[in-house]
C-alpha cells in the first residue's frame, strides 16, 4: 500500500521509522565505536565511515531481499550464533604485544575493525530492515528515508561510544550484553526451533545464559580469582549439558522432568542429568591443576 505524499498517514509513518532508528540504528553505532575504539585516532574516522557505509549498504540490500533471506532455514540461528562469537571476540582483553602490533600495524587492523563491523551489522539489521518495512506500509521513499535517517545516528552515536569507552571501560560490557541478547532473540525466533522452544520453555532461560556465559567469558575471567577462573569453563559446559538433555527427550521421546517421570528409566536419566556431568568437571579441574603446576615447574627450570 503507497502512503500518499505529506498525508497525515505518511508522517506518522515517517515518526515511526524515526522513533524505530533511534532505537535500532544506536546498536549498530554501539558496536561501530567499540570495535573502532583500539584503532590509531587517525584510523577511527575511516572505520566509522566505511562501517556506516557497510550497515546502510546492508540494510538497503536486506531490505530488497528480506523476504527470501527469512526464508533460508537455519539463517536466524546461524546469525545468532556469530552474534555470540562476535561478543566474545568485542570483550577479549588485549595484551600489551597485540596493542603494540595494532599501533605497528593499523592497515592490517583497519580492515579487520571493518570486517567485524560488516558482519554485525548483516546479523543485527534484520530486525532494523523488519521494523522500518512494517512501519513504512510498502512505501520505498519512506524505506530510502529511513535509510538515510540511519547515518547520522550512526555517525554521531559511534563517536560518542568511542568518547564513553576512553573514560568508562566498562561501556564494552554493555556492548556485548546488546550482541548478547540480540543473539538470543534470533536464536528463539528461528523457524525452525519455535515449536521445540514452545515444547521446553525452560530451554529459553538456559539458552539465555549460555550465551552470555560465552560471550562475557573473556570480561569476567580478568576480574576473578585464579581459584575461580574454572567457572568460565564449566558454567557454560554444564548449560550445554542440560540443553542436551532437553534435546534428546524430544528425539527419544523419554521424559527427562523427575516430576513427570514414570518409569525407573527415566528417573535414571532425570539424576543423569543433574549429577552427571560432575565426574567430567572433577577431570577437567584435576587436569587444569596438572598442567598449572607442570607450568610452573618449566618456568622455574627456565630460570
């Protein structure tokens, strides 16, 4: 349906695709600016420019085929699993020889921030695409306005972040957490898993915090004790543990709730389920300090 030009119809169209860019473009200039962040000075205008390029070019191309692009089974879950990687690569601490390879070698970083910032921005704008389609009611000039309304908010949002980020670090948190929680809503929203997610709705929650388990991994590792470094490791293995669990009750068709058990078989599964993978945890901790202390020994042999 084609709005008629400058109608009240057409402007409160036109309201909503700005209210919607406001609200969708600041993820895009969010991961635009932490990306940039480690960049020489010199090098953060052109990673903002051609990655402001990137997401409108993305979204211009999406937005003519977001029908077949929703239509290509598994595309919502594999987006949201590079969601997930790109989070965690955003909250990897640097050591001083990698910053110091960064300032040495900025082309090869450039376009490497650039890379990043494209594939994010294919992955999130979906939902930017979806959003100013239904509020533009199949009017291309209000889809090309929206668009255009994009780059300043991008522009102008990716260097305020980069602003935030040199005086409170902290931001890149709230970055992966965005990523984080955009990964989870695509993941849920695959065609493909709706109905099994409908069958075990507590596969949801769980599913929510191994995402950020692994994404946050990297930021939280750096502020925990040696002692409890482990937990970066096992609180994600023991979420993907009772997600497989989850999933072979529906292909076995075996029930794996203790409540809803009604045969020695599943109850059997049920405490599997619950106390098994603490032998494999036991092993992991076991191996972990076997090799700490064989780290230590060769350190001091060095010496």
């Amino acid at each position: 349906m084609e709005l008629e030009l400058f109608s009240g119809a057409f402007f409160s169209a036109l309201l909503a695709i700005i209210l919607i860019d406001l609200v969708l473009a600041g993820d895009n200039a969010l991961i635009i600016g932490l990306v940039a962040r480690n960049l020489p000075k010199d090098s953060q205008k052109k990673v903002i420019f051609w990655g402001t390029f990137g997401a409108i070019a993305i979204r211009a191309l999406m937005a003519i085929l977001v029908v077949y692009i929703l239509a290509v089974p598994g595309f919502m879950l594999a987006g949201g699993l590079a969601l997930v990687w790109i989070a965690r690569k955003l909250l990897t601490p640097q050591d001083k020889e990698e910053e110091s390879h960064l300032v040495k070698a900025p082309a090869a970083s450039f376009a490497a921030a650039v890379r990043t910032i494209i594939i994010a921005d294919a992955v999130m704008g979906i939902d930017n695409v979806l959003a100013i389609g239904g509020a533009s009611h199949g009017s291309i000039l209000l889809i090309l306005i929206g668009l255009a309304i994009s780059v300043p908010i991008i522009v102008w949002g990716s260097q305020l972040v980069i602003k935030l980020v040199d005086r409170y670090p902290s931001v890149i948190l709230v970055g992966g957490a965005v990523l984080c929680w955009t990964a989870y809503g695509m993941i849920v929203r695959e065609p493909m898993l709706v109905a099994w997610f409908e069958a075990h709705p507590a596969a949801k929650l769980v599913l929510a915090v191994l995402a950020f388990s692994i994404a946050l991994a990297p930021w939280y590792a750096e502020r925990l004790s040696e002692q409890m470094k482990p937990l970066t490791v096992l609180l994600p293995a023991m979420l993907i543990w009772m997600l497989g669990f989850e999933a072979a009750s529906s292909i076995w068709k075996v029930q794996v709730d203790y409540l809803m058990a009604t045969t020695q078989g599943e109850y059997m599964l049920e405490g599997l389920r619950w106390i098994g993978w603490l032998p494999f945890a036991a092993l992991f901790l076991w191996v972990r300090e076997r090799m700490v202390l064989r780290n230590a020994r060769l350190a001091r042999s060095a010496q």
